[in-house]
C-alpha cells in the first residue's frame, strides 16, 4: 500500500486551478450565452451538449494534465486515453447528467460554476484513482 502522495494532490489541485477552473468558466458561460433560459428543452440541450461534447475534452485535457505533470510520453498518453477515457466519460454520466439537470434548470447561471465546482470535489475521488491507474499496453498482434 502506497502512503500519502502530496504531489498527487498538488496535480489535481493545480489541474483545478490552472485548467478546469478557467476553461469551465468560459464553457458554461458560452453555453449560457448560446442556450439562455430554463425551459426542459433547453436544459436537456445543455446536458446533451455538456456531455457529448465538453465532457471527452475535459478527459483529454484531463489525462493530458496529468500525463505531462508527471513526465510521461505521448504514446503513454494515447494508451491511457484508449484505456480510461470510456470509463470517465460513462463514469460521468452518473454524476454529471442528474448534477446538471439541476444546474441548468434551477442555479442560477452566477453561481453555476461554484456548483458545478462542489460536486467536482466528490468526482474528483474517481478522477484521481482513475487518472493515477497504472495501465498495460495491450499486447502488438502479429500479421
């Protein structure tokens, strides 16, 4: 069993800060800007879009954060990508679709990032155990 990491902590910490923090800002008042309102049809857009769209490229930049905090390659990266990136995305789906059911239908757009950022804290869990899993390239089949 592996002790306390603290430069764990500190990659998901600054990848909050440096990355998610910002770009989540900028997406979801994009998103707002471009779907305004509250109506059960523009809520749905919302989540569609949050989750079809935003959601793979927050796990790109997500692994990619990572990968390149601790030094690893590219090839690594795309091994991790074709490895993990179903598993957060459908891993977010439990987490995200009914949290953003919410936000887009019932927070008021000011306060949807502080939202969306205390749940994250919660997701963060399966995030972190998920982006510091180690991972097996699959063998190479001969032709």
């Amino acid at each position: 069993d592996k002790g306390y990491d603290p430069m764990r902590t500190f990659r998901m910490g600054s990848f909050g800060f440096l990355l998610h923090g910002t770009t989540g800002h900028y997406f979801y008042g994009f998103l707002d800007s471009k779907l305004p309102g509250t109506a059960p049809m523009t809520v749905a857009s919302k989540v569609a879009i949050d989750q079809t769209i935003w959601n793979p490229i927050f796990g790109c930049m997500f692994f990619g954060y990572l990968n390149l905090m601790e030094g690893k390659s590219l090839d690594d990266y795309t091994t991790k990508i074709k490895t993990d990136l179903k598993t957060a995305v459908m891993g977010s789906w439990a987490v995200w679709v009914p949290a953003h059911t919410i936000n887009f239908a019932f927070v008021p757009p000011a306060q949807r990032l502080l939202y969306i950022n205390t749940i994250q804290i919660g997701y963060n869990v399966f995030l972190s155990f998920l982006g510091n899993k180690s991972v097996e390239e699959e063998p190479k089949k001969e032709l």
